[in-house]
C-alpha cells in the first residue's frame, strides 16, 4: 500500500506526542523541583540539610532541569522564544548534565564509604 501525504497515520502521532510531551513538560519540571525542595526542607528540619542530597534528589533535580529546557520547544509552539530564554534553556541543559554527574559520584561516595 501506498501512504499519501494526506494519511493520517503518518503525522497524527508525531503531532500528539510532541504537543503532549509540551504540555507535560513545564508540569513536570515543576513537580520534580517541588520534590527536591520538600526533600531539602525536611531534611533542614531534621537538622541535617545535607542528608537530603542523595542520588535520588539529584535524579530529581536532573529531570526537572530537562523538563524546563524542554519548555522552550513549549513556548516556541505560541510565539517566538525570547533571547533570555534561550539562554536560561542552555543553563537548565548544563544543570541538568552537572546533576547527572553529581548523582553518579554521591553513589560512587555512599558505595566507597559504607
């Protein structure tokens, strides 16, 4: 069979996915950096602020990081993205590859110390 370019099969889930992972991401980006704040805030209320950053937070702050460079894809779909954007897009890229790295290496510490 075949596909003309008036076949909805070929653009129709592409175009569902892109606009869902749009939608999703700045609410995603914002309940992963809730959950990294709530872990730090208990910990500080334990009395131990550094507690908190284990490999988990830091796969949290990683993801939430991503989600918020993936934003800029959502405000390029209703206007043009403006240059601080653009730039605070490249700064989320970068946090979230230095987040990474910091989980790796808590991990590598934890397994090392105990």
């Amino acid at each position: 069979m075949i596909l003309s370019s008036e076949d909805a099969g070929i653009w129709i889930l592409p175009v569902v996915f892109l606009l869902g992972a749009a939608i999703a991401a700045p609410v995603v980006c914002l309940l992963l950096a809730g959950r990294v704040a709530l872990r730090v805030a208990r910990s500080a209320a334990a009395g131990d602020a550094w507690r908190a950053l284990t490999p988990g937070t830091w796969l949290c702050a990683a993801g939430s990081a991503a989600c918020a460079a993936g934003c800029r894809f959502t405000v390029s779909l209703f206007t043009a993205p403006a240059d601080w954007l653009l730039s605070l897009t490249l700064v989320c890229g970068c946090f979230a590859l230095a987040a990474v790295a910091m989980a790796a290496l808590t991990a590598a510490l934890n397994k090392h110390l105990r």
